[in-house]
C-alpha cells in the first residue's frame, strides 16, 4: 500500500506588467502540462516519487510564486530525495533550451 503526502515547494516570479511574467507560465506548462509534463515524466512516472505532481503560478499585479505541488508517494523516502529530483528537473531546464516542439505544444 503507498501512502502520501503533500509536498509544496515554491520560486519567486515578477508581477503580471513584467516582460518575462509569460516566460514564467511557459515554464510552468512544460513543467507540467499534463501527463507529458516534464516533472511528470520523470517523478512520477519513471522515479514513482510522487503519486501526482503539477505545477502553477500566482500571478497578479503583484509579484508572486511559482509552486510546484505533489503527492509525495511515501516508501523510504523522507521527501529529500523528493525535493532534490525537483531540483534537478529545474536545473535542466535552466540549463537547456526548450526545443522547438515542446514549446509549440505548450504554446497551442
């Protein structure tokens, strides 16, 4: 039997009025756009250290947050090694362009 918990983790973005407000909720769309989202992809279906996992920003006229939110799957894992695997997915992602069909999908 698995049992979970909810585990948030959360980035600082610019306010609605600024010019990368929409690079901000691109991320989040390849982040998780669904079952081919990224972190899908990758914590919950090929680590299975969540059972679900998405993430979505705050946006208003004021600065707000991007949050990762997810139903950590609890087996031997402090959520730790949970939280490091988010991480990652962020740093790829800083790290390497988008490619030009992933961006067209979450575009569309």
């Amino acid at each position: 039997m698995f049992r979970w918990m909810p585990s948030y983790k959360a980035w600082h973005v610019p306010a609605r009025m600024d010019a990368t407000y929409y690079t901000a909720d691109l991320i989040t769309d390849v982040l998780s756009g669904g079952k081919s989202g990224r972190l899908y992809q990758s914590l919950v279906k090929r680590k299975k250290l969540y059972s679900e996992i998405s993430t979505y920003q705050t946006g208003s006229i004021d600065p707000g947050l991007i949050v990762a939110e997810g139903k950590l799957v609890k087996r031997r894992n402090n959520g730790q090694q949970a939280e490091q695997a988010v991480d990652e997915e962020i740093s790829k992602m800083a790290s390497n362009l988008i490619d030009e069909l992933e961006l067209t999908k979450v575009k569309n």
